[in-house]
C-alpha cells in the first residue's frame, strides 16, 4: 500500500474519532456525579431505576470514550511506524499485511493469519492476567 495513501487514512480516522470523542465529552456526562446527571439534590427523590438508568448510561459514556483513546493510539502507533518503515508489516511473523486488509483495517499490526480474536484494553488485560497465570 501506498504510504501517502495509508497515512491519509489514518489522519482521516484519526479526526473522525478526535470528532466522536469530542462529541462525547461536550455532552458533559463524562464528568457529571450521579446528583448532577439526575438533576436532583438528593439521590433519594429518585427511583432506583432511573439512578441505575443513568449509572449505566455514564458508564457505558466510559467505555466508549477508552475505547476511542485506544483507538486513537493505535493510529498514532502506526502512523509512527509509518515514519520508521515499519508500516505493513506484521509484528508476529514479518510478512507483508495485504492492502485489501489495510484499506480496511488502516492500523493493525499483523496479518490476517496473526490477527487476535479480540482487540482492545479489555482483551489487553485478560492476555496479562493469563499470561501471569501461565507463570504460576
């Protein structure tokens, strides 16, 4: 693939999520405690439903705003690969990634026969810890 090409991918994807990312924390949720959200002055005018309503909301408000940071660095890890030539090539076994899977798949770092099942911090964590089980 071509590198100019890859990089404007990236930068596009890039600014798509900074935009979503953007939009999310605009909304204010991120950061409101759960009297604020509920717009209440005591936890107790509302029903347990509606808190747990909103509870999950900001929670799921969370995750969506960690997996763009991951996202986000994923494209910045290769665009730096990009720059140090290593861009398109897999980091298990070195082989060149096809483009048909980079036009897709802009910042992976391996082949399809090398890709992970699960991507992500949660999938991050749960490799740690059976690696650290393993090690046991």
């Amino acid at each position: 693939m071509d590198l100019g090409y890859a990089k404007k991918l990236l930068i596009d994807k890039r600014g798509g999520l900074e935009s979503l990312q953007e939009q999310l924390h605009e909304s204010g949720e991120l950061d409101e405690s759960q009297q604020e959200s509920a717009g209440a002055l005591s936890s107790h005018d509302q029903h347990p439903a509606d808190i747990a309503t909103q509870t999950f909301q900001r929670e799921q408000d969370r995750s969506i705003d960690e997996r763009l940071d991951y996202e986000i660095s994923e494209i910045d890890d290769a665009l730096e690969r990009i720059e140090g030539g290593e861009y398109g090539k897999c980091e298990e076994c070195g082989k060149t990634i096809s483009d048909d899977r980079l036009e897709i798949l802009p910042a992976t770092r391996y082949c399809l026969e090398h890709a992970p099942r699960h991507v992500g911090p949660a999938a991050e964590a749960a490799n740690q810890v059976t690696q650290e089980l393993d090690q046991v």
